[in-house]
C-alpha cells in the first residue's frame, strides 16, 4: 500500500523566493565587500530614508540599477517589508517587473512576506498578478503557502488565474494553502474560483520496473487530499463546506479516507467519517480498514519509518467507528499493494482486515476484529494463513517487522494462540509449502515453535523445495537478507532428537549461496514472481467475479 505522506513526497514542493533569497539577495552583502554597492541599494539595505528620498529626487542614480545577482533596490526593499522606501521607489519610477538572476520579480518577494499593502501598491504600479518564478510557482501560490489572505484576494481581484497550475505536478494554489492548512488561505481562494476538484498531474520521473517492491506514486491529489494527507482538519471544514468530495480518489484508487489513516491521522479520519467517508472504498485493492491495520505496526527500518500519529483520537476508536458505520471485516484485498521495498515477500492479495492484523501480532485490534465477528481464518490468495504470519512466515527482517521488537515476544505467542484457538490448522501449507512452524522458524521465536510442537506441528515439514523448520533457523536468506536463528536451531534439534526425527537428513542443511526472491543474485526469481504475481491475481479477480455473479 503506498503509504501516501505518503508522506511529503507529493506536496507543493517549497519552491519559492525565501529560497532563493538564500542563494540570491542574502548572498549580495557578500559579493558587496569586495565591490562598493551601488549607492541606492545600499541606502535602502540601511533603511535610510532620507537618503533614498535625496537620491531619487536629484535623480542622481538609476532607480532600476542592479546588484551583480540582478536585485534591484525595489527587491531589497520589498524584501525588507519597507513600505515607505517602495513608495518612493515606485514614484522614481522602479521598475516592478524587473527580475533578478534567478527569475525572482518583487512581486513574489511581498507575497513571500505576505505584506498584501505593499503587494498591492506593487499591483497598483503595474505588476503582473500572474507572474511566475521559473519552476512553475504563480504569485498566488506563493502567498497560497505562506497564508495571507489579504494578499490572495489582492492578486484575485486584479486577474491572478486562481487555477494556474505550476509544471512540477500540476499543483494549484488551492493545493499549497490546503497542503500548508492555511484556512483562510483556503477559504479565500474558494470564495474566488478556485477548482476544489482539481487534480494533480504526473511528474517527469523515470519508470520504476521493479513492479514485486515497489508502487509507482499516485496522481490526483485534490485539495482536500492534501488536507488528508497533513491531517489538516481546519482545511478539510473549509473545503467540504465550499463543496469538495470527501470521498475523492487518487488515480490508483485510494481513498481520501485511506490517504488520512495511512499518515495516521486519526482525529482527521474520525472526522472524515463522521461527515460521510465511505470506508469499503477500495478502488486500490484495499479499503481503510485495511490500512489502518497497516498503518497501526509498520514495518521498520529500511527507509520505511511510520508514520507519527497526529490528533487526540486513537487508532482502535477509528477501527470501531469504521465498523459501526459499516466497514466490511471480511473484506479481502483484491491487488498485492503495501509495497515494502525490497524486502518484501509477503503477497498481500487477499488477505483479510483480520490477516493484516496478525502478519503485525497486533492483539488489540484483532480482538476488535473478533468481536465484530471477522473472519479469523480465511488465508490470502496463495494460501498463507493467518496463523503463519503471526508465528512469522514472510516478515522482513527478525528484530525490524512489526511483533519483532523488543517487549513484543509474548505477544506474538499470545497471537498465534489466537490464531489456533479460532480455528487456524496448524498443519495447513501455503503455496511454498511453508508451515507455521516455518515462519516461527525463521522469527526465531522459541515460545512460539514450542507451543506449535505442543500442537502438533510437523517438524520435518518440508517447503516446495525441500527445506524443513530446522534449515531455516539454521541459515536461510530471503530477499537479500541471510538470516540465522541458532537458538532456535539448537531448540528444533533437541525436539527432533527427542522424537526420534533425524536432524541431519537432507533439507535440514541450505548451502550459503542459496537465496530466494534475491534482486542481486536471483534476478530471474524476481522476473518470475511477477509474472507469477500477475497470473495470480488475475486468478483471484476472475474467482472473486465469478462469487458475484453467483
């Protein structure tokens, strides 16, 4: 599932004036120490009045003369909100359309500032409402981001385009004010015609081809997607007050309801549902309250931080209010998303709100689940069963996947005892031939595979290719990552022993060159997962239809 902050990847990027300013006007004091400012910039970086009125009186210098980076007088002046020396300036004759060297007008220096008096005057003298920095960025979008109302109404009033879009993503300035959670921002630009539907476009980005790891970014961020995205509740009244579509979906299909639990913002998506946010949508393949299991224990590490939960609302509140108002527990993944990155073999197609519970141990919501009478054991499309990814089956990496963390231990047990109790065989196999046992295997969780032995697990189970429980706690690497669990190794071997099962037979040793879905060593494995993949998911919609029609 993209986790779409996703998380900051696809908001109005900061491409305007404060930083250019950093490389522009803030760097001229340096270039001036080997060189003698032209006398009026220099009256009007010391702010000194009376100096600027004398000069442009006598008019003894040219009022549009530029520093080496192409800044003006008028620029420092704007840029230092000097109302009274722009008003001299402007009555000189400064030129306000003039850019510097790196396409900066003053114009988006007061918008930047969010001065609209001296936005205004500018407007008055001149300047183009429309004016544009050389990425795209409208003047309006500048004063969208830094918020003043004043100032948009300014620009709007005299024919600033309020859907001009910028040519990094086709992002409007309706966007960055909702991205920024300026309310009043937002509730301006509305009031003036703004697009509430409009939709982001594709950036310039090289195609992506691994399709096993990783979801190439969605398109179609509306404003209220942004405000999903940030958790902005003052932005998402405003918008759903002016007319937006609570239940507006990226170009993938997800949600704006799933975009808010995916960044954790649980007093966002409380609200959502309150005013309406349909939590079955699952245009993506998933709904929210799959992604809310996904969202509640993420993986770890590997450039796949969580996210940090924003509101005063709890995650399992939202859960059981997505239930009451009629979320589907049984509703069942009908794609492979929740992309992990390279370290992912699990195939999510599928599985169950209840599944994506236990591949995180996550006892809580799984209770919730229960409660709610969820399906405890239907497996995902190849056959992997809850029960073996609570015990450990397919998580990334021991000490990084949700349930491997420190102080988690007893609660993987406590969730694989519940994935038995409610009826999850014990001895069922997946499409690898990999067993429960397996999975607590290679977790290296001791309680665990001695409750499953206490069960009845097979310990000389064998996987498709012939490797038994003990193999992979010997030694095994899935997706570039060799893992060896020599405590658990050791524990398998005295309960094989004390059985009578040999423990040095074949399948019971894997030689250290043997790794599965490895993108730099197995390279025509990955080719054939997705291939694989596609046939299965194609199998799986085509099973899923036929039940429909039924």
């Amino acid at each position: 599932m993209h986790d779409s902050k996703v998380r900051g990847s696809y908001g109005p990027a900061v491409l305007a004036a404060a930083a250019l300013l950093a490389t522009g006007l803030a760097g001229a004091p340096a270039e001036a120490a080997a060189r003698r400012d032209a006398p009026l910039v220099a009256a009007v970086k010391s702010a000194d009045v009376d100096t600027v009125r004398a000069l442009v009186g006598d008019r003894a210098v040219d009022v549009n003369e530029a520093e080496p980076d192409g800044a003006t007088a008028l620029h420092w002046a704007v840029h230092r909100n000097a109302a009274e020396l722009v008003d001299l300036l402007l009555a000189a004759g400064a030129d306000v359309s003039v850019a510097n060297r790196y396409g900066v007008q003053p114009i988006s220096l007061a918008a930047e500032n969010g001065n609209a008096g001296i936005l205004a005057a500018l407007l008055d003298a001149g300047a183009d409402p429309n004016a544009t920095l050389p990425e795209g960025e409208t003047v309006l979008m500048t004063a969208a981001r830094t918020g003043d109302a004043a100032s948009i109404r300014a620009l709007l009033v005299r024919g600033a385009d309020p859907n001009a879009r910028d040519r990094f993503r086709g992002q409007t300035a309706l966007m960055w004010a909702a991205s920024r959670n300026n309310a009043d921002a937002v509730h301006a630009l509305a009031e003036l015609g703004a697009d509430l539907h409009a939709q982001t476009e594709s950036a310039t980005r090289p195609p992506n081809g691994n399709r096993l790891f990783y979801a190439p970014p969605p398109t179609g961020f509306t404003a209220l997607m942004f405000a999903a995205r940030g958790g902005h509740l003052d932005a998402m009244r405003i918008l759903l007050a002016a007319g937006a579509n609570i239940n507006d979906t990226l170009s993938d299909g997800q949600s704006a309801l799933v975009v808010a639990v995916a960044n954790a913002n649980w007093e966002l998506a409380d609200y959502m549902l309150d005013r309406g946010a349909d939590p079955n949508l699952a245009g993506a393949g998933w709904n929210a309250l799959h992604q809310l299991l996904r969202t509640r224990r993420m993986n770890t590490g590997f450039g796949f931080p969580a996210p940090i939960p924003s509101g005063s609302v709890d995650s399992i509140d939202v859960l059981k209010k997505m239930i009451a108002l009629g979320g589907d527990v049984d509703a069942r993944m009908t794609t492979n998303g929740m992309k992990d990155g390279q370290r992912n073999r699990l195939n999510r197609l599928g599985a169950t709100p209840f599944f994506l519970a236990a591949k995180v141990t996550d006892t809580e919501a799984m209770r919730v689940l229960v409660d709610a009478g969820a399906d405890t054991v239907t497996p995902s499309a190849d056959g992997t069963t809850p029960l073996m990814v609570a015990a450990g089956l397919a998580i990334w990496n021991p000490g990084e996947d949700g349930g491997s963390l420190p102080g988690q231990e007893d609660e993987v047990l406590e969730a694989v005892r519940m994935c038995v109790e409610l009826g999850n065989d014990i001895h069922a196999v997946n499409y690898r031939g990999e067993t429960a046992l397996h999975g607590a295997a290679f977790r290296g969780a001791n309680n665990v595979v001695e409750y499953l032995v206490e069960q009845g697990a097979d310990l000389d189970a064998r996987t498709a290719r012939g490797y038994s429980p003990l193999a992979i706690a010997d030694g095994f690497s899935y997706s570039d990552f060799y893992k060896a669990q020599k405590h658990t190794a050791g524990l398998l071997r005295e309960l094989m022993e004390a059985r009578g099962i040999p423990a040095d037979g074949a399948g019971h040793a894997i030689p250290g060159s043997v790794c599965f879905d490895c993108l730099q060593t197995r390279g025509d494995q990955i080719r054939e997962r997705v291939e694989w993949e596609a046939e299965l998911e194609a199998e799986f919609r085509a099973q899923l239809e036929a039940g429909q029609e039924q």
